[in-house]
C-alpha cells in the first residue's frame, strides 16, 4: 500500500497499489548527474520484482476494450452522508471518489501484482541501487482549468503531503525522501534516505496525487482541512455537481489531456458517475430495485440469497452476476482496541474469539455464501500455514521473547470452529476457562468482575443496519460467558468521529493488504510508530511485528519478501488482534443490463468505474420500457 486513503464510506474495487523496479532495462549514461551515477536506468515503467509485462510501446492494456465507445452514465451508492470534498484529511466524512480528480506520476495496472507504468511522467530514471529517482513529465500534461502541470507542481504536492498530510503517512514520506530538486520544468528528482532499502521508494513518491500549485495558492486551501469544494487536478472526470450529503456527479472531461495515451485507452468510459447516497441500506436496495441507481456491488448475503426476485430483474432489465476476484480477502475484522487495558491480556481477546460462531452465522445468517478468515493475507499464497518453516524460522528466532511463544510451538492460529448451534457449549467453556485464569471471574450476577471488582463491560460499536444481525447473537454469546456485551449502532458521522479518536472497544474494520507489501504501508496498519495514527485501528505497538515489517522493506528478492510476509502473518495472528469475519473469492454484482466489460476481466479489479461502458441502444431501450 504506498497511499492510504481515509473513510471508509462504502466498499469499492480493491486496488492495486504498484510499487517498484523496472522492466524494459536500459542502462545508458545520463549527463549532469551526480558524481558516481554512471549508470542510469531509464524505462517507461518500474515493478518490484522480474519484468514488466508491457513493453514501451504498448497498445493498450491487454484487458480493457480499446474501442470502448465514450458516453452514457454509471451511478452506484453510497452509504450515510458526506461533508466534505477532501479526501486527504482526518476532518470530515469525504464524499465517495473524491479522489477521482488527482492523477499520479505512475498509474498501475490490474493484471500485475506491483507493476507502474508512466502516466503523468513519460518515462523515469534511477540508478540499480534505487538512490534517486527522476520523473520526466508529459509536456502535454494539463490541469482541468487547462493550466500546465509541470515539476514545481509536483514538487508543492510532495511538500503538502510531507508537512499537512496524514500523520501516519507523512511519517513514511519524510523517512523516505531526503531532498527534491526540480531539473527544469520538465524534470523532477527526489534522492531517498539509504538507511533502509530503497526498493520502494520511486513508487511511493510516483503514487502521490498532484495538485495545481496555483490553485492552492490562488485560494488559500490547505489539504488537512473539510471544504466542499475539491482541488483541481488533471484527471479524465470533474465535478459536475453536488446535493450535499445526498448526491455527487462527477463529469467526464472532454478536454481532458491524456485520452491519446495507451494506459488510457478503453477507460474512463462513462460521460457521468453518479453516487446518490442512502442513510438505510434497505432504502438502498428498494432504490435500485426502482431504478435509482444502475450498479449495485452486492455486499449483505441475505439480499444476495433472497431479495433478487423483483420486478425489474424478472423483466431482464438487472442483471445478476458473479466474477471471480483474484485479490487478498481484505482482513475485514471485529478489531479489539487495545489501548483498553480489559484486552491486554491475550487470554482475554482469545475468549472473546472463541464467541463467534461464523458456521452457524454462514449457516443461517449468510446462506452459505462465505468463507471463513483466517489470514491477513487470505485468498492469496503468502497466508502463514502450519509450524514455521525453517526460512521463517531464521527471521522469528531473533524476535523470542518480543512475540508470541506460540509461535514456535503451534501451527499458525486458525478461528476457532463452531457448532451448529448458535451458542457453541465446547468453546463457551474453553472461553469461561481462558476468562478465569485472566483473572475475570463471575459474581453472583452471573457478569465477571476483575480483582478490582470492575465489571467486564464491552461495547461493539457499529453504524450498518446490516450488521445488527450478526453482532447481536455475538452479544447474547459473550453475555452467556459473564461479559456484559452491548451493541450500540450509530450514524455514520457519529461512526467517524468515534474511530478517528479511538473512542471504542471493538469494531468493525478491514486491514487492505497487497500481494507485494511495502514497509511503509504496513507500518501504518501495524508499526508502533502509528499507534495512535489514522490506520492502526487495533493499536497494536509490538517490537517484534515492526521487526519483521522492517525485513519485509529489506526483501531483495520475492522469495525473501514472502517469507516475511507469511512470518509476519503468523505473528499478528499469534498476537490475537482481531476476530476474523468472512470473504468471498468473487464479486456478486446486479446492474441494469445496458452496461458492457471485456469477455475476460483481470484478476486483481473487477473494473466497473474504469475499463466498463455502456451501451447506448440498451439503455434508450431501457429507458423507453419504464426501467429507471
């Protein structure tokens, strides 16, 4: 993850973050470096590990449909309210895609794990030790308002993410980059700190979003602040308009700049993206039952097994469909905040574990329709299984005493099994044991009370309608082993400004893991330097964990990179920092049947805001029978 975004609003493709080393090698001198840079290689995109797939003169990607015909509109929904335009700040809840403005200097691609390739920067260079990077840009790059985009711009986004961006992630920023010199108006260098490897760092610079130095100037914004109105950028959409806390348009830019470039070729297809927002998830549905929105990626299983019998799908108007999804399951999580001193004791979280029971839930509540969590990397081959492997073992050996013993001793912990029954007997005596020796008796009352006579007293904090039904048979079980469980649903808003100041027990949450992760980004999730930062929901500070994150930025090769991967996976499950939930390996999708994909769709992004399009003889079809 070289760029971490905040609110979580509603659930969009998982993306691909792209981070580093370079593909089509061409080793050439470069004049007026510095002394010692005899060798320079020079490409038009960077991969961490092997060869890019596409070469440097490329058609287009090889999973999108070139001749996409331009037009129509996409709308999807979103959940609760938004008060802000601002994606890049802790204030306020921001708007669905409110990013979409803001191109970067590498874009990845959907059909590779950790590839880049030039968007705004026509080709970069760099030395084989990855000291420096320099960005060429495209001299035809402009800003919506038509403005040129040229190296002061990108210098002042650095700048305004280095000293007013997220603290978790301004902190990686400044660790990585020592100074930026811009070349010519053309040309941009950073040169990185050495201290670490530096393995990722041209993509993390390459995946910052780029402002228009002249706005910001122009109207004295800052990034850390809530406003309604965005910064311009250079990218294909726009603002179209706004109904605030209701509905936001975004417009496809006729003049944008980069329709010529094969990156872009056969994206971008929509003229409008519409985002109409619902505070209840069943007014969500029946809206697109109605016709309200046109795209819908269903989330609650109970609608997937059960609410697809209406009009407008017997009619052939929705389509029901599934696509297979080739990306890591997410770590979606119950998430115990430890800060609280009732979860510092391991036991303690471990019985808590013990009181969900996922087959009954997936029996009953789900249809059958999930896979049980076990992994941070789930759905994916650098998931931790069995006892250590002897690899492993050379990076956890070091950490004893700094890590779970268990690690040693088991294989990789796996959520607890269940009955059918709701109420698990076996496992609520297994948890009612691990409570007593944590010290958490029961009383009279039947509720456990710590030494202190202190009651056991846990909140699961949530705002999803949807949720209720799960987390309360949770409750009723945790209340039968003498903790006195409550469950408070809330706004959104309330929500957001409850999670940001750490103000909860436990809620729901997802860890976005990639399948070639950065030290960076893993540091924000997990690393003791961002306990208190925006990403670390679980508070988690363990020197052994940021150990094995500094050996995961070290990797030379990916064999290295993902024993590291799987050992750090191992201990995070050890440490006990979640009750896992559930994925599917698909995408359960409805729309109305006017929009199109390619016959084959990447692995690692269902694509439907990008690589999609409409038919436009369908949708005036649609439009005449009375569809929406």
């Amino acid at each position: 993850m070289l760029f971490s975004l905040p609110g979580r609003i509603m659930q969009l493709p998982r993306q691909i973050r792209v981070m580093a080393l370079v593909a089509t090698i061409g080793l050439v001198g470069v004049q007026g470096m510095a002394e010692g840079d005899d060798e320079v290689i020079r490409s038009h995109g960077i991969s961490t590990f092997g060869n890019l797939k596409y070469p440097a003169d490329f058609a287009h990607l090889a999973y999108v449909n070139p001749e996409a015909p331009k037009g129509g509109e996409i709308a999807i929904w979103g959940f609760g309210t938004f008060d802000s335009m601002n994606p890049f700040s802790r204030n306020g809840r921001a708007g669905a895609l409110s990013s979409i403005f803001f191109e970067t200097l590498l874009s990845g691609t959907a059909d590779e794990v950790s590839a880049s390739y030039g968007l705004l920067a026509e080709s970069l260079e760099y030395p084989p030790d990855r000291a420096w990077v320099i960005f060429n840009l495209r001299p035809e790059a402009r800003f919506s308002d038509g403005s040129e985009l040229r190296a002061e711009d990108v210098l002042f986004s650095y700048e305004k993410f280095r000293d007013e961006g997220l603290t978790s992630f301004r902190g990686e920023l400044v660790k990585a980059v020592k100074t930026v010199e811009i070349l010519d108006p053309l040309r941009i260098r950073f040169d990185f700190d050495q201290s670490a490897s530096t393995r990722n760092y041209p993509s993390l610079v390459g995946g910052i979003p780029i402002f228009s130095k002249a706005w910001f100037e122009d109207t004295g914004a800052t990034l850390d602040e809530s406003r309604m109105t965005p910064a311009i950028g250079s990218s294909p959409y726009i603002l179209d308009s706004i109904e605030a806390g209701r509905r936001i348009i975004y417009r496809r830019n006729p003049d944008y700049w980069g329709w010529h470039l094969p990156i872009n070729r056969g994206t971008n297809n929509f003229d409008h993206i519409r985002v109409e927002y619902f505070a209840d998830t069943s007014a969500a549905f029946e809206a697109f039952k109605g016709g309200a929105y046109t795209f819908r990626n269903e989330n609650f299983s109970l609608q997937w097994a059960t609410g697809y019998d209406f009009p407008a799908l017997n009619k052939g108007w929705v389509v029901k469909k599934e696509f297979s999804d080739g990306t890591p399951a997410g770590g979606q999580c119950f998430v115990f905040n430890l800060r609280r001193d009732k979860f510092r004791d391991p036991r303690v979280r471990e019985a808590i574990s013990l009181m969900f029971n996922f087959e009954w839930s997936n029996e009953t509540l789900f249809y059958g329709l999930y896979e049980r969590i076990h992994s941070f990397w789930e759905n994916s081959d650098l998931a931790a299984t069995g006892m250590p492997s002897a690899a492993e073992l050379e990076l956890l050996e070091p950490l004893r005493g700094l890590i779970p013993d268990s690690v040693f001793s088991e294989a990789a912990v796996t959520a607890p099994v269940s009955g059918t029954r709701k109420l698990d007997r076996a496992n609520l005596r297994e948890a009612s044991r691990l409570l007593d020796e944590a010290g958490w008796l029961i009383g009279d009352d039947g509720i456990r009370r710590n030494s202190n006579g202190e009651k056991f007293v846990l909140e699961f904090l949530g705002s999803s309608p949807s949720f209720d039904r799960i987390i309360n048979p949770f409750v009723e079980n945790l209340r039968a082993a003498g903790i006195d469980a409550t469950y408070t649903r809330i706004d959104p808003a309330q929500f957001t400004n409850r999670e940001r100041s750490r103000d909860f027990d436990i809620i729901t949450t997802s860890f976005p893991v990639s399948l070639e992760p950065s030290g960076g980004g893993l540091r924000q999730m997990f690393g003791s330097e961002h306990v208190d930062g925006v990403f670390n929901d679980s508070g988690i500070a363990s020197e052994g964990v940021d150990r094995l994150i500094d050996h995961i930025q070290e990797a030379d090769t990916i064999e290295e990179l993902q024993t590291a991967v799987r050992a750090l996976d191992r201990v995070l499950r050890a440490e006990r920092i979640w009750v896992p939930q559930w994925f599917k390996a698909i995408h359960t999708v409805a729309y109305y049947d006017m929009f199109e994909h390619p016959e084959k769709l990447p692995p690692y992004s269902l694509g439907h805001l990008s690589f999609w399009w409409v038919d436009p003889d369908r949708a005036r079809q649609l439009e005449d029978e009375g569809a929406f």
